[in-house]
C-alpha cells in the first residue's frame, strides 16, 4: 500500500467541512476567539519547548527554524499516553509548524474565511510575503495531527519539507 500523503489528508477534511451545516457558526466562532487564540500560542510554544528541555525556548518566537532538529529529536519517539495528551500534543506541534511557516516564508496567522476552501473557518498561516505558490495557505494543525498520529520513529523534517514543497510556486 502506498504511503498517504499529508496532502490527500487535506482533501478528506475539505470534503468533511463542506458538509457541515454549521461551518459559518464555527467562523464567527474562530473569528470572535482569534485574539484569545493568538495570544495563547506564544506562550504555549515557549511553554512546550521549555517541557521538552529545549533552551533557550523564548528564541523559537523569533527563530522557530534553529528549533527543526532539536524538536523533531524530542519527538521522533514520544508517543501520547491517551487522547488527551495527543490533542495536547497536536495543538503545540502546530503551533511550532505554523509558527515555522509564518516566519520562514514572511506569513501571518488568522481565520480562513474562503468558503469553498479546504481550510474554511480553521486557523490557518498564509498571506505569506515570501516567494510562494499564489494564495497559498497551511493548516498547521492537520499536518501536525498526522504528525503525531504517524508511526515512531517520526521525522518532523519530512512534514516540513512536503509543506514546503506543496507552498512552491511551482505547484
């Protein structure tokens, strides 16, 4: 069986999402919580390199790329204890790849609100002023949820770099 890709994991959501009739309610939802959401990330991301004895963890909010190797060690093997801890783990593991992305391509983090996108009403990084394909966009919590749900050893620099590589221009 050939291996699934993060990006056909994307098209499953998108046609999850457009099914749901309440899409709008989650928008408004996101949108009126955005501020509390952003504001919690930072913390949260310092907070969890610091658990994972990754210093000095303040830097990531400036330098989220000197993080790749030392994060993708902590966690190639570490396996959540029960469904609260993966969701635990998901959330900060998507804070660092959104935060990752935001800085490295010049991106921004907000609400989707594209209906018709894959992405619609998620928290998502885009609006990227680096070179990348047109309109582009990541939901960092998907890919980190199939991060996380993936075998150990896992290797973070593979989901990096096929974000990367679906962000090129020339996809």
């Amino acid at each position: 069986m050939a291996p699934v890709r993060l990006a056909q994991h994307r098209a499953r959501d998108s046609q999850v999402n457009a099914m749901q009739p309440d899409a709008k309610t989650t928008l408004e939802r996101r949108q009126d919580q955005f501020e509390n959401f952003y504001n919690e990330l930072m913390p949260s991301l310092v907070y969890f390199l610091k658990r994972l004895g990754i210093e000095p963890a303040h830097e990531v909010l400036n330098h989220a790329s000197a993080f790749k190797e030392p994060i993708a060690a902590a966690l190639q093997n570490l396996v959540a204890e029960d469904d609260a801890d993966r969701i635990w783990l998901i959330s900060r593991v998507g804070y660092f790849i959104g935060e990752y992305f935001a800085q490295k391509f010049s991106g921004h983090w907000f609400v989707n609100d594209v209906e018709g996108s894959k992405f619609f009403a998620r928290y998502v990084v885009g609006r990227f002023t680096a070179p990348v394909r047109s309109n582009a966009m990541i939901d960092p919590f998907d890919a980190a949820q199939a991060y996380v749900d993936s075998p150990v050893p896992r290797r973070l620099d593979k989901v990096l770099n096929e974000i990367e590589h679906d962000l090129s221009p020339s996809q």
